[in-house]
C-alpha cells in the first residue's frame, strides 16, 4: 500500500457563507466565516478519509490567514507549505446559495495570487506521490499563473502522478475565456487524472457531444478523464475504454464541495495503490474508484457548506 501524501496546490481563502437561504449576494444579510477554496476541499476529504494531504498556498499575515492554518491542522493536513504573505491580506469570498443549490461568488483576491515560482520548493512535493492542481483561480494572473504552470510541467517530467481540475468559475473569465481554455488545455496534457464537469468538458474541448470531449483530452495527452454528471453520475474513460458510473440519490441541499470531495476521493483511493498510474489501466478497479468517488460527492450534497460537510463524511459513503 501506498502511504505517502498527496500534496494539494492553489488557493486557501475565507468563505463568507450567508445564511440566508436562496438568495443572491445582493440581498443577503447574514455570513458566516468559513475556511475554503477547492484544493483545501480536497485535502479536507483525504484526510477525513483517512489519507495523508499536504497543502501548498499562501495566506495574509492576518487573523484570516491565522484561522485558515488552524483550520488545516485540526483538519490534521500537514501545513508546513503554507506561507504566509507579510504584503498581501488573505484571499476573501462571499457565497450565497440561490435556488437549486447553485452559488453565487464575489471574490476579494489576496495572497495566494502571490505564490511565485521560487517559493515551490523541492522539499514541498519531492515525498508526494499524487499532486493535484486544482486552482480556480491559479491561471488568472502572474506570479502564480506563471508559477503554476511550470510546477506541474516540473512534477510532470519528475514522474509524480498529476491531478488536474480545472474549477472554471464564468465570473472570473468573463471577456478572457479563450485564455482559459489554452491554459486549462496546457494542464490538461500534463495530467494523469483529469475531473472536469459536464460544462468545463464542452467549454475546454469545443464539443457538444461528451464522448468527443473527452477523446480530445486524450489526444491533449490526458491518461484518465472523468467527466462528472452530478444525480447521474460520472462519465470516466482510460482511453481505452468508458462508462458511465451511477451515483446515489440524495436530497441535494448544498452543491458548494462536491466536486472537490469526488477529486479527493478518487485520489485518496488510487494512493491506495503502489502504482496508481497502472491502476488507471485497469479499467473495473478504475470504476470501482469513481464509485466510491460518486458517494462521497453526493454525501456531500446533503449539508451546507463545504469543510463542514467534509468533516461529517462517515463509513456509509463505502457501503
């Protein structure tokens, strides 16, 4: 069995979650405080699970950012890499949850957008096994786009197994869209295990059918894509072979981490195995990760908020 960590890299911020319930940002009145950004999702996932995660971001030297690092040990991630920023304040987020469980996001962008390429150390990924790149705000704006990019081609050439979601958020792309989707393409080469939703999958690819998306990420180089379905389930495909895996029925509450706790899942299971590229060519046990993955995502569902929901994960997700 594999017991190294995976390491998670990209934004650490403060969710500002309101509390009243379906509607917009515009009229909300009421906010909580709550640690989030999709990486964090991950790593929050894997170690509930019983994994090892490693996180890899920058916070303001700000109660924010003091939160932020007591919010990932108690959650027992190794936070040795998160730095902290003596310039910059920690990134904000305001969310409100509309009807249907869909979000509406404004973000107030600090000191992950600052993480340059001299500050990804050797010493941060070398005893990772899995690294997963899973920023929705990484390929916005130098230094850490810049940053970004050359840490995954990096861990790319030094044989790591590369994870890649590409968490596109339509607020933050607006007029820069084909900027996205070369860099999303760029990654996406790089990368073993691909997540994308059934909406990143036609805005990246240009296809309107599924299957030709995913094919075209194949050809970009991918191993693995899982396309993700929400109530019906994953589309997953090795290049060799694809299938859709069912999920489970939930009453759906709270969307905001699904995605995120379906990524952390999956890796926690493939770090399960020595070899977690050759699990990718077995195709059933592939399946049967993606299942588990499904659960988890959908569990998720069912409570508000992200990391709250996170840590209530129990056995049942595995029955």
């Amino acid at each position: 069995m594999n017991k190294s960590s995976i390491l998670c890299v990209g934004e650490l911020l403060i969710d500002f979650f309101c509390a009243d319930i379906d509607t917009d940002l515009a009229h909300g009145q009421h906010f909580s405080k709550q640690a989030g950004g999709a990486p964090a999702n991950v790593c929050a996932t894997i170690t509930v699970l019983g994994g090892r995660a490693r996180f890899l971001s920058k916070v303001g030297n700000d109660p924010f950012g003091y939160f932020l690092k007591e919010t990932m040990r108690d959650l027992t991630i190794d936070h040795s890499s998160i730095l902290v920023d003596q310039h910059h304040p920690t990134t904000l987020a305001f969310v409100s949850l509309k009807e249907g469980g869909e979000r509406d996001f404004v973000f107030n962008r600090g000191a992950d957008a600052h993480l340059n390429r001299e500050e990804l150390h050797e010493s941060s990924w070398r005893e990772s096994s899995i690294i997963h790149f899973g920023s929705a705000t990484a390929l916005l704006d130098d230094p850490f786009k810049s940053a970004y990019q050359a840490f995954i081609q990096t861990v790319k050439e030094a044989g790591k197994f590369v994870s890649f979601d590409p968490n596109f958020r339509s607020d933050l792309w607006k007029g820069r869209e084909r900027d996205f989707i070369e860099m999303a393409e760029h990654c996406i080469g790089q990368a073993d295990f691909v997540k994308v939703s059934e909406e990143e999958c036609k805005i990246i690819s240009g296809c309107s059918h599924l299957s030709d998306g995913v094919n075209y990420f194949h050809r970009l180089g991918a191993s693995a894509v899982a396309v993700t379905l929400g109530k019906n389930g994953t589309l997953v495909s090795n290049g060799k072979e694809s299938s859709t895996v069912p999920s489970i029925l939930v009453h759906s509450v709270d969307s905001t981490g699904a995605g995120d706790a379906f990524v952390g899942a999956t890796l926690h299971h493939l770090n399960q195995y020595q070899d977690p590229k050759a699990l990718l060519e077995n195709f059933e046990e592939l399946k049967n990760v993606i299942s588990i993955a499904n659960r988890v995502g959908a569990t998720v569902c069912t409570k508000i908020g992200a990391i709250s929901a996170i840590r209530e994960l129990g056995e049942e997700v595995f029955l």
